[in-house]
C-alpha cells in the first residue's frame, strides 16, 4: 500500500514538472528535423548529471543537436575542437606569472563550464583525455596545486566519427566508461530529409528562446532519483549486468566471445536512465520497458568483445539483443 502511494505521489510530481521538457523540446524541434532518439537522450543525460558520447558520420546534425539543447538551457557552452596537437592546458588552463606581485594565477580554461561539447573527442592525445577524465568523474579541475570544483549542471558531450580513423587515438576503456550513454546516430529517413531541404533553403540563423534554467534541471534531478523502482525490477537489471558477465549461468552461448562483461557502473547507470526514461514519458514508476529503451545505449561501450568475435563480425549489438531475449522479464 505505501508503494502504491509513493507511485501515486510521483506521478502528479513527474506531471507537474514535467511541464518544461515540452518548451525544450519544442524549442530544440525548431532547429533539428526528427532525431526523437537523439534528442530523448541527450534529455537524459542531462536529467541524470550523465554524459554522453555522440556517435556518428559527419552531418547528421550532432554538433547542431547539443548547441541548440545548450540554446535553450539559460546556461553556459563551450565547445572544443579536439586536435592532435592539444594539450591539457588547453582545456583545463594554466598558471600564469605575474611579474609585479611575483606570484602565479590561474587562467582558466574553457572546460568551466556548464555543458561542454568536445567535438571529435577521439582526435586528442592521451594526456588530454586523462585531462578531461578527471573533470567527468570527479566534477573538479586540478591546475597546478589548486583544485577547482565545477559548477553545477556540468555534462559533457562528446562527438565521434566512425569511419575516419586517420589520426585518430581510441579512448582508453577508463573513459569510454565514464560515459553514461554511447548514442549511434544514423541517418533521417526520407520525409525527414526533405524538411530539412526546405528548413535549409531559407538560409538564416533560427534564433532559440532559453526556456529552462540550471535551477529548474537541478530541482527536476531531485525528483528523478525519488522515481519509483520495485524489487523486481532492481533484480532484473542485476540480472542484465551479470549476463554479460557469466553468461553460461543464463544459458547463453558466448562462449569465447567476451572478454570483459559491463562493470558495476553499468548497474547503476541503467538504474539512473531507466528512471529519466521514466519521467520523459511522464510516469513516476519504470517498467521493464523503460529498461529495454536504455539497455543499448547503456552496455554498448561496456561489454568488451574478444578477438574471436570480432573476427566472427559479431558485434556488441547483437549480444546485448540475445542477453535481453533471454533474461526473465519481471
């Protein structure tokens, strides 16, 4: 009886504020032609303090796509090229000397800031993506001595291309992992296409309105965590996780194709995501249904495939499908 209470209590919560992803989206709808995925995700990771990795060939609208959500939100951008030859001061900043009073200061670098968009994230060198990792988990900047906390919303949205891989340097699995979601864009669809040719045609900047502020997002977040998730529930994305893990104790045929299974985080990230899927389709409870929406984008970049299976062109995708069709559902 009190579950059932709590959920009713959510539900007018999640209605009531609810209210303002309408305006955002409506807003972010002006400038972008479809991409309903993307853009539910993108939600996502911002409801839940998660980032997101972008991946996708180049003009399917995903710089676009993060500048407008960062339009709308009454907040701070930036965004950064990423280069082969960046360096860490460039991102984070430096100390400089000052001659008069023979003391350093810091100058701080673009990464303070609220949404960060690193474009091409894969085109920078070791020492910045450790740079950037430090910022994603800790939600600090370490320059010189000092260390600095970043302000609140902090999200970082990172872009990849997945064909040019000239001069390019893979993430270290340590990264890959600090990301909440890894989003596979792909390509509108033939009616979408053509409202982009005529949305194109008028040749001028569409201006987006701030309709949401940082307070509104960091009150909503509070409201998320509080979604209602029952046992059962908990158990099955449990049970998801372990999948990847042992899979012979499901009965799954994998053998020798993974390596290494999803790490705790991806327990806890589901749980996250399944709650703000939740809450966008304006409920106060997630179902199994939430779960099976957030389940790819959640494990894709954290089951690590063998050799073997890669030489089988079997890919990460496919797995988590079989792991899905085979797990009990609640």
């Amino acid at each position: 009886m009190e579950a059932a209470a709590h959920v009713q209590e959510m539900n007018r919560k999640v209605q009531e504020e609810g209210r303002f992803l309408h305006a955002l989206v409506s807003e972010f709808h002006r400038v972008i032609v479809g991409q309903k995925y993307m853009v539910e995700r993108l939600l996502i990771g911002l409801l839940t303090r998660g980032h997101i990795l972008l991946e996708g060939v180049p003009g399917l609208a995903k710089t676009l796509a993060v500048k407008t959500l960062s339009s709308a939100i009454n907040t701070r951008f930036q965004r950064i090229q990423f280069t082969p030859d960046l360096l860490p001061a460039d991102l984070i900043g430096t100390m400089i000397f000052n001659p008069r009073e023979g003391s350093f200061t810091p100058k701080k670098g673009p990464i303070f800031t609220n949404i960060l968009l690193a474009d091409e994230i894969n085109r920078a060198p070791a020492k910045v993506q450790s740079a950037l990792l430090e910022a994603m988990q800790e939600r600090q900047v370490t320059i010189g001595d000092a260390t600095y906390l970043l302000d609140e919303p902090f999200l970082v949205l990172a872009t990849q291309n997945p064909i040019e891989q000239e001069g390019t340097y893979p993430l270290p699995e340590a990264q890959i992992d600090r990301f909440m979601l890894k989003l596979k864009i792909d390509y509108p669809d033939i009616k979408e296409e053509r409202q982009i040719l005529d949305l194109m045609a008028r040749d001028e900047a569409i201006q987006v309105q701030k309709v949401v502020s940082p307070v509104d997002i960091i009150r909503v977040r509070e409201v998320i965590k509080d979604i209602y998730v029952d046992e059962r529930i908990k158990e099955y994305i449990v049970h998801l996780v372990f999948a990847t893990r042992r899979p012979q104790d499901y009965k799954l045929d994998l053998k020798g194709l993974i390596q290494y299974g999803a790490s705790p985080r991806a327990t806890i990230y589901l749980a996250q995501a399944s709650r703000a899927h939740a809450f966008i389709k304006g409920r106060g409870y997630v179902t199994p249904e939430d779960i099976k929406a957030v389940g790819l984008d959640v494990l894709r970049h954290r089951i690590i495939l063998t050799y073997e299976a890669e030489a089988e062109e079997v890919t990460t995708e496919q797995i988590i499908s079989r792991v899905f069709d085979v797990v009990e559902v609640p």
